[in-house]
C-alpha cells in the first residue's frame, strides 16, 4: 500500500484563484520600459528588419504611441535616434546639438505626456561614423576622451527633457562625470540608470540595424565592442562594474541582455540596494517573434514567461518591445491599471 502524502503542494495550484493568491512574482506595466525607435520627417513609420510589430517612428507618431501605452499602464520610454549618415561624424559631435532628434524628441513627448518618465540613450554609436560607443584613434576606442564627450551629452538630454539619463557605453568612470556635470548645471533630480553590466553579446543584432550602429568593416575601426563590453563568461566582474557605478552615485543598474544573464540579475539584486534593471533585448525578442511565426510556440505566453523570469530573478525595471503586448495581456487578466 502506498502512503498518502499529508504535504500537497498541488492544493496551492488547484485554482486560478489560489494561483493568484499565493502568487510569488507579479510584474504590473508600470515597470515595463517601451523603447522607441525615432526617425526624423512627419507621418513616419517604417519597420524593423526581424522585430515584428516594432518601427521606427517620426516624432509626432512617437507621440500617439506613447499616449497608447500610457493608457496601457505602459508611462517609460527609452528612445534611440536613427541618424542619417550624412549627420555621422568621427567623434558623433552631433550628439551634442539641442537640435538633435533626440533631443527634439524629448522636447516633444515632455510637453505632450509630462507625466511620462523619458529615458535617453547616452552613447556614441548612433551618432558615430565609426559605430561605436566611443571615440576611435589608431583601432583603439579612447576611454577618457569619450567620457568627457558623454558628460556633455547628458547635460544637453537632460536639459531637454529626459527625467533618466542611461549610459550604455560602457567607459569606465563615466557615471561619476555625467554625475558631476549634471550636477554642475543644476539638474540634480535627474537619475542616473547605468548598463552596469553589458555583454559583447550576440543578441543585439536587429537593434544594431534598427539604428544603423554596427560597426563597419573599415581599416583602423575595432570589428566589435569586446574591448569594453564585458565578457559573457563573467559574472564576478559584473559585480565589480556593478559597484564601481553605485559608489559613483548611479541610482539604477542595468544587466543587458535580459534572459541569458538571469544568474548575474539575481546577483546584483542581492548585493545592491537600488534597482536593478534588465534588458530584454532585441534579439530575444526577435526569437519569440520568430518561433511564434514558424508555429513553434505561442508568442504571448512566451513573452509573459520571459517578463515574470526577470522580474523573478531581481529585475524592478524591465526594457521590453513587448512592453504594449504585455500590457494588453495583463488588462485582459487584471483589468486597467
């Protein structure tokens, strides 16, 4: 005779009420990220090779969009210029310009939705001929001098409109700069949110050619990012990078990507205490994509899995392209936010 059990974990599963009740991770949209993709012109809107569902969009589409996701419960934003080529230079001086379509864009959606949280993308690549996020000499990319370059940068995103500045370039000691020139002009409220820990990662592909920011095979231009990127075997070194930015007053960390770095989300979460937040990037979006069209799995199912596994390792704050799909999801099961 086999013994009946008296522990039934199964008594906690047998409902979706129960379900719901004793329920360990729930992730609303208002920690959700949309990232959006900008163009420049009026009434634009063009796709994005292998990220279904995502375009780039001109300023005044930017806008509806937003206004949807808001009503959503979606209210962040990161935005990613796309800038000409013609516009490209050596040391990406346009990213300095109040008249950039970043920073028009800011300008735009601060005064269309005030309640919106703007996140700007502080880096080099999109802005730089050479495709990186930092300046290049002799097939080197210059630490200090790019630094100086950002700070300044920052300052005019800030100075634009964006309530978050994020660093994704990966230059040591450029939190602290941006921090000091922030501060310097009087932007103290501004927050820092750090890609404390960015990988030389092979899942940033449709992102790069969303932008146009890889980098080109050209003679004296490094053929990746590896040399500042960090290295995906490591994960202590993500702690070191991770509290090099909290001692230089960053106020959030960023893991980027998102699913294949679960263990280094977890890590950070426990030895930090300011959020830490996850990428769920491009690529990996692209494979959900890419498995729903072929019938392999259903899209939202698995992207609402993806989501909860980074809120369940640590994530407070999630960049996503399914952003929106997720929040019609949760309306459906939990009603507006």
């Amino acid at each position: 005779m086999i013994a009946r059990p008296f522990v039934r974990p199964r008594r906690l599963r047998r409902t979706e009420t129960i379900r719901r009740l004793v329920r360990e991770t729930v992730l609303p949209p208002e920690r959700l990220v949309c990232p959006i993709f900008l163009i420049d012109g009026q009434g634009q809107r063009q796709p994005i090779a292998g990220m279904e569902g995502v375009d780039r969009l001109s300023i005044d589409d930017a806008i509806h969009f937003a206004e949807r996701a808001c009503k959503l419960g979606v209210r962040s934003f990161a935005l990613f210029p796309k800038v000409p080529n013609d516009q490209k230079t050596a040391d990406g001086s346009a990213a300095l310009r109040e008249d950039s379509l970043a920073c028009r864009s800011l300008r735009a959606l601060h005064e269309a939705i005030p309640e919106a949280c703007l996140i700007a993308d502080v880096a080099l690549d999109p802005f730089s001929s050479d495709g990186h996020d930092g300046i290049v000499s002799d097939g080197r990319v210059l630490n200090d001098e790019t630094v100086e370059i950002l700070a300044k940068m920052a300052v005019v995103q800030a100075q634009a409109g964006a309530d978050v500045i994020a660093p994704s370039d990966m230059m040591d000691g450029r939190v602290a700069a941006i921090r000091e020139a922030l501060d310097d002009e009087g932007l103290t409220d501004t927050i820092i949110l750090s890609y404390a820990a960015k990988y030389a990662s092979s899942f940033y592909g449709p992102f790069r050619g969303a932008l146009g920011s890889a980098p080109p095979e050209r003679s004296g231009v490094p053929k990746d990012k590896k040399t500042y990127q960090m290295d995906p075997a490591n994960v202590i070194e993500a702690s070191r990078e991770a509290g090099l930015d909290a001692a230089e007053a960053a106020d959030m960390l960023m893991v980027k990507p998102g699913l294949p770095y679960l263990d280094v989300i977890s890590r950070l979460a426990g030895e930090f205490d300011i959020p830490v937040a996850a990428y769920h990037v491009s690529g990996e979006y692209a494979m959900l994509r890419a498995a729903a069209s072929q019938g392999l799995m259903d899209y939202e199912a698995g992207l609402v899995e993806s989501l909860l596994c980074l809120a369940r390792a640590g994530a407070r704050v999630i960049l996503t392209y399914g952003a929106l799909d997720y929040a019609a999801w949760w309306r459906r099961e939990h009603g507006p936010s």
